[in-house]
C-alpha cells in the first residue's frame, strides 16, 4: 500500500510539472450521445432514458484518446454509470485521484482532469456537482470504482482514478464488488465472447437516499450489464445489494432496467433479447454460475492467464527495489526540475517586472509630451478665432457709438423746429378750448350771483317773516 501511495505521489507530480497527459470533456448539450466515447456503447448508442437536468455526460480520456464514458448525477454526486470495453489488466496499479473542474464550473477553461489540490480556489464552486476527496475522508467509505483498473491495462487505468467514476463503499463492499466483477468478465464473459473487443461492459449505482456527509449518495444497489455485439451475441445483467456484499445475481438486461429509472433501455442491436444466441447465453450464465458457487471456470485463457500473472508476480517482487530507486529518482529529478523553473520564473518575472516597469514610465512620458504639443496646436486656432473675434465686436461697438452720437446731435435742430412748427397748430387749437372755459367760466359766475341774489333774498323774507311774528301783537280775525 505505501508502494502505491508513493507511485501515485510521483504520478501527479509528474502531472503537475507535464500537464495534459489525462483529461475528461463535459459533453455539451448540442452534441450526440457521448460524442468521442460513443465508441464504447454497442451500434455507437448509448443508453435511453437518462433524461434529467442533472444527468451530465462526460467523455472520460487519457493521453488525447478516449478510454470510457460516465453518466454523472450532480444531484447525487456520483456516477449513474460508466461504459468500457474489456482490456487485457495491468498488473501495477498506480492511484491518482482527479477532479473534472467543468462539472462545477462549466465556464471554465480548464478541460483536462486535474488533481484536486491544484484547482482549489481557482475553479468557482469546486465541489458544487460532484465529490471531492475531503468528502471521503474520515466517514468510513472509500473511493469505489464503477470502471474497475483492475480490467484495463496501464494507460486505461489511470484514466479510471476520477472522482467521477467513484461511488461510496464500506471498504470489503468494495473489495467484494471488484473481485465479483474481475472474476466475473474475465472467466464468464471474455471467454464466450468470438470478438472480444465487441464485448461492452457498463457498470453502474442506484443511488440511495442515504448521505456521507450529507451530500454523496451511497448507492443501494451495484449492477454490471454486458453485452457481446457479435453474430452470435448475447447480453447479462449483474446486481449486488450493498447491505449483503457476498450476494451476487444476474438476470436478463430487461429484468435489469426495470430495476433502473422508468424508461431506461441499456443496448440496441444485438445485444436485445430476441437477437441474441440462447446457446451461448447459457454456457455464459452456468459459468457466472460457477463462479457465484466458488468454483474455478477451466478455460485454456484463464490458466494462461494464471501462469502469466505468477510470473509477472515474480517478477514484480524481484523488481521492487528497482522500481523503488527508480520512483526516489523520478521524484528527486521532478523536485529539481520544478526548483529550477521556479527560480527561472522568478528570474524572468524580476527582469521583466523591471523592463516593463521601465517601457511603461516612457510611454507615459511620451504620451504627456504629446498631449502637452497637442494642447498647444489645438489651442493656436482657437486663439486666433477668439482675437478676430473681438476685432469685429469691436469694429461693431464703434459704428454703434458714431450712430448713437450723430442721433444725439441731430436730435437737438429737429426737435426745436418741429416744436417751433407745432407752435401754431396748437396755439390756434387751443382757442376754442380757451373760449369754451371763459364762457363756462362766465356762465357760473352768473350762475353764482343769480343763486347768491335768490339766497339773500330768501333770507331777507324769512327774518323779516320773523321779526313781524315776533314783535307785532295778534288780533282778532277781523284784524
């Protein structure tokens, strides 16, 4: 395990000093199936029925090539399934654990698989849609691969080690389940297939309500469907319940995808019921038989493949210290070769700080000057247009006083002698005005002696009225 843990240090060192070795591609929406990775689906068709918003397919690839297909659940953050193809298994297994930054963060322009450490904090919303390694840690599950390494050989391993091809399995679930399925492929399935590289394989979880840390789901059922697309085809469907890691069963693929959402239809062509070859079915099903029992399939494959694999055990063990030198030698020529792009960096980031810093104080100089003779010329026009300008106001406010003066000089002659001229018109009209008053003068002066003679007298006949009634004694009526 510690050989592992080393070989998978100085396997991410080496992605993180040489990028671009391993990438998944979130498929867009516009594109067909699985675009690249169709190839991995029987007739190039991948399942029917994943419909939902949070279903994101990714194109999982390794060294510019693609090496399986994921249907990835970001409400459930795990896989719903991954699609490969059998390949002859390596033997050393080398873990490195990635993240596909685009799950979370679909703007994002890093299109590669990378190493979760070396995206924290520049990916937005790193964890969003999909697991990550702190989800794991300390909750008693581990890192369960749906596309197992151990039935892909070195470069197709590798590409296995994502987190979104990762389920969460108490650790003997896992071993079980890996072991079950290995078994299973390698002695029931490969052998009874006439063309092996048309034997597809999707693995698959039915999520569960049940949460590690209240965001991954831990699935409640583990399924295996494969199908032989050849003349003689056939297809098998596997589950494992994860409460009881030693239970194991297969079923028809119909049978399989009832289990599944409504709808679901895994294979097309021949890998269909009613095309398949009933003979070769059996012989398949009473060796998955066997192997459920304990019993060991004879095949002249499988005890070639026995022998191969003791040699290269041997062979292994005789090779480890080698292999460790080797991983201490990687990993000292790694460190020197990132010490020495590190100090070229900051030698090239402090001279080019400097020039730029340099070129920029220029610029800015130029860039004044320029302004300032720009300034200049554009204002010599608007000058000259302000001065002539003021020379024809000018020229303006002299006509204005020269008029104004010859007014006020002519006004004095002219007024006198229309005055002068006007003097008899209005003396003789006048005359009738003149006339009118003295005669209306004349008649109240009459009116007035008139009124004063009426008044006097009045008052003379009224005191002598009164006298005589007061002086003069009263007689009789005769009198």
């Amino acid at each position: 395990r510690d050989g592992t843990m080393k070989a998978a240090i100085v396997v991410l060192l080496c992605v993180s000093v040489f990028p671009g070795f391993s990438r998944g591609r979130v498929v867009g929406e516009d594109e067909t199936g699985f675009a690249e990775c169709n190839v991995f689906f029987p007739g190039q068709v991948p399942p029917e029925g994943y419909t939902e918003p949070f279903h994101v397919k990714v194109c999982q690839q390794y060294n510019k090539e693609p090496r399986f297909a994921t249907l990835y659940s970001t409400k459930d953050k795990i896989p719903l399934y991954s699609a490969f193809k059998y390949t002859k298994p390596a033997q050393n297994e080398e873990e490195r654990w990635l993240v596909e930054p685009q799950v979370d963060d679909p703007e994002n322009d890093l299109q590669e698989m990378v190493h979760e450490a070396d995206v924290v904090g520049t990916v937005a919303s790193l964890g969003a849609n999909q697991a990550l390694t702190s989800d794991y840690v300390g909750s008693g599950y581990e890192r369960g691969l749906l596309n197992p390494s151990s039935l892909n050989k070195e470069d197709f391993q590798m590409a296995t080690y994502t987190l979104t091809n990762a389920v969460p399995l108490s650790p003997s679930l896992s071993k079980s389940w890996h072991r079950d399925v290995g078994r299973v492929v390698e002695q029931a399935l490969v052998p009874h297939c006439s063309k092996k590289d048309h034997l597809y394989l999707l693995a698959g979880a039915i999520p569960s309500s049940v949460r590690v840390k209240g965001k991954v789901s831990v699935p409640e059922t583990l399924w295996l469907a494969a199908c032989c697309d050849a003349p003689e085809g056939w297809s098998l469907g596997l589950v494992k319940k994860t409460d009881d890691e030693n239970s194991l069963a297969d079923l028809t693929v119909g049978e399989l995808e009832k289990q599944l959402l409504a709808g679901v239809h895994l294979f097309k062509g021949n890998c269909v019921e009613d095309n398949q070859s009933q003979e070769k079915k059996a012989a398949v099903l009473q060796a998955v038989s066997q192997i459920r029992s304990g019993e060991q399939v004879g095949t002249s494959d499988n005890q070639e493949a026995r022998e191969s694999g003791l040699v290269r055990k041997v062979a292994s063990i005789i090779a480890t210290p080698f292999i460790k030198l080797l991983e201490l030698l990687i990993y000292v020529f790694v460190e020197l070769v990132k010490f020495v792009f590190y100090c070229l960096w900051l030698v090239i980031k402090r001279v080019g700080g400097t020039v730029l810093s340099g070129v920029y104080s220029l610029w800015n100089g130029v860039m004044s000057y320029l302004k300032a003779i720009s300034m200049v010329l554009i204002s010599i026009p608007y000058d000259l247009g302000r001065v002539i300008v003021n020379i024809f106001l000018g020229f303006l406010q002299i006509v204005q006083d020269v008029a104004s003066l010859i007014y006020g000089i002519l006004r004095i002659p002219v007024g006198f002698v229309l005055h002068l001229a006007a003097f008899p018109y209005h003396s003789i009209c006048a005359i009738p005005a003149v006339l009118k008053d003295l005669a209306t003068g004349i008649g109240g002066i009459f009116s007035l002696v008139v009124d004063a003679t009426a008044a006097l007298l009045h008052g003379s006949y009224y005191l002598a009225a009164h006298l005589v009634k007061r002086f003069v004694p009263k007689g009789s009526s005769d009198d």
